[in-house]
C-alpha cells in the first residue's frame, strides 16, 4: 500500500465534498478539522454515514460527523467518572477485607501464601509491581507510603490501596484465595440490593471476576481517549441471569459491549451514582438524536450495544 499522502485542510474539505458530505459553514469546518485532526474525526466517526466505502449517505453533513464525535467525547468522560467511584468502593471494600484476612501480617500482600497458587504468574507479577511502587514513593517526602516506612516500618494495606491503578486492583482481586473473593462479592451485593430492591442471590464471584475485567478494559479505552463507538471488550462477561435476564440477555447474546460493562456497574455503585449515569448517558443520547439527519440515532446506540430506542425509556429516580 502505498503511504498516505499529506493534504492540506483546503483539500481535505474538498475531498470530503467530493464524497458527497454537505458543509454548509466551510470556515467553521477548516477551524474545527485544524483543532481536532482530520483522522481522529473523518476516519473515527463518518464510517456510520457512509453508504460505500468511499461516499456518503444522501444528507449526510459535517456537523453530524462532529457532533457524533462530541457525543463519544462525552460518554466517554460519563462513564469515566462512574467507573472512578467503581473504583474507590472496590478499593476500600478489597482493602478492609485484606487486611481481616491477614490481621497478623500487615505485609501479606507481598507473600505469595497470601493468593492462589494456580495463578503464580500473576500472583509475581503482581507482587513485583508492589515492591516498585512501594519503593518509588519511599523517596518523596511529604507521601503517605515514605510517612509510614518511615515511623512503623511497613505500609498497610489501606494505605497501599490507594497507589494501585484499576489494572493492579483487578489482579489482587483475581488472584487472591476464593474465600476472599466471596467476601469481597458478597460486599458488593449491598450495591446490587441498592439498584435492585428485590435482589436476594449470590454474587458468583467469577462474575464480579469478569464484571471488573471488561469494566478495567472500558475504562482505558474512555481514560485514553480512544473511540468508544465499534469497541469491544476482548470477552464477554460471565452470564448473571438475575442481572441480564431483567435486561433480556440470554446466555447466548454478546456480552462484551459498552451496554453490558454499563449494566455491570450496578453491581459496583450506589443507587443514586447508577441514575446519575444512566440518566445523562440518555440526556446526551437525545442531545445527538437532534442534530443527526442522515441517519437513526438507533445506528449509533447499536454500536455500543444500547437496545433500539434506550433513551427514549423513562429516567430513573434516585433514592433520597
């Protein structure tokens, strides 16, 4: 293949006319393409308004194209927000219950007996990465971790916890003894009574396993910016019936949508958070509805998985 030759934004605009893309304001979209990158915007989101390969839906406008853009910017920045409380409570859930476990040895995490033998590979890797951490900040003054080496001689856990990324905190909960992983969901569930009243089952925790895995994974994709609409977690979640079932999945369905990780986060956040989220997802939902012409706003919502016409469902109410 040949390289991609370097257009200018007069070309780029004229290319784009001669796919048959309207532009009504040329001058807004010369600033808008200098200030947002042609690839990121042209390449990433026109693919819904296409009819071939190379040209454009009858209709099909460059405000459309950008406000698409616009509206991925804003899911994404939606969710990353929630997930971040995803985090914090799962933190401070896997903490507390760590240091329980390990009341006699406030250093547990850095001794192999403390997780599952089968899974030695991550269980190095993992211990590996506190030791660098630990290390790393034992150098800044003014620092949780130097304050604690410093006058007890060791960091516990709760201190430790808040120094770990999402990925660190997916491995310790994945790695650590099924006992503990049933503590850990069955914490959780206290989220999933808050969001489902009628809830009364076990949270299986390779479910919450997998649940935090596809959420780390979409979490990544909106913290770097990356384009939220065609993505896919590289694997479904495990089937939770009394979760999916009231969202009518059945086992079959994919499950490794943005709308599956979405459902998911009703397991990890408060009542109130979940209609938060849930409710500007579907105001900025209809917000796109308004400007797109050319195509269904059923398009868009299908790409990341949301079932035809989700927001046009009724808001929920949060708990006081």
């Amino acid at each position: 293949m040949l390289p991609k030759e370097f257009k200018t934004i007069d070309e780029q605009i004229n290319l784009l006319k001669s796919r048959g893309m309207i532009i009504p304001d040329e001058k807004k979209a010369k600033k808008y393409l200098l200030t947002n990158n042609y690839y990121n915007i042209i390449n990433g989101y026109s693919k819904p308004f296409l009819k071939e390969k190379e040209q454009y839906l009858p209709g099909a406008t460059f405000d459309e194209v950008s406000r698409l853009y616009f509206f991925d910017k804003e899911l994404k920045q939606t969710l990353f927000n929630y997930i971040l409380d995803a985090e914090h409570h799962l933190k401070s859930i896997f903490a507390y219950r760590f240091a329980e476990t390990h009341e006699e040895n406030p250093e547990a995490y850095l001794d192999i007996r403390a997780y599952d033998h089968q899974k030695s590979l991550s269980v190095a890797y993992i211990i590996s990465k506190i030791n660098r951490i630990i290390s790393k900040n034992s150098h800044y003054q003014n620092n949780s971790i130097n304050y604690y080496l410093h006058n007890y001689h060791f960091v516990p856990i709760w201190v430790l916890v808040d120094y770990l990324d999402f990925g660190d905190l997916s491995t310790l909960i994945n790695v650590v003894p099924r006992g503990l992983q049933n503590k850990i969901a069955n914490d959780l569930t206290s989220f999933i009574v808050d969001n489902n009243c009628d809830f009364q089952d076990r949270f299986d925790p390779k479910v919450m396993v997998s649940f935090i895995k596809n959420i780390h994974e979409t979490r990544n994709i909106c913290a770097h910016n990356n384009r939220l609409i065609y993505f896919r977690c590289r694997s479904d979640s495990k089937y939770f019936e009394y979760l999916h079932g009231k969202y009518n999945f059945i086992p079959d369905d994919d499950r490794s949508t943005v709308y599956s990780t979405f459902i998911s986060l009703q397991c990890f956040i408060s009542q109130t958070e979940y209609a938060k989220l849930n409710n500007t997802i579907r105001k900025r939902a209809k917000t796109l509805e308004n400007h797109l012409i050319s195509i269904d706003i059923n398009s868009i919502l299908n790409l990341l998985g949301f079932p035809n016409d989700w927001h046009l469902r009724p808001i929920i109410e949060q708990n006081d």
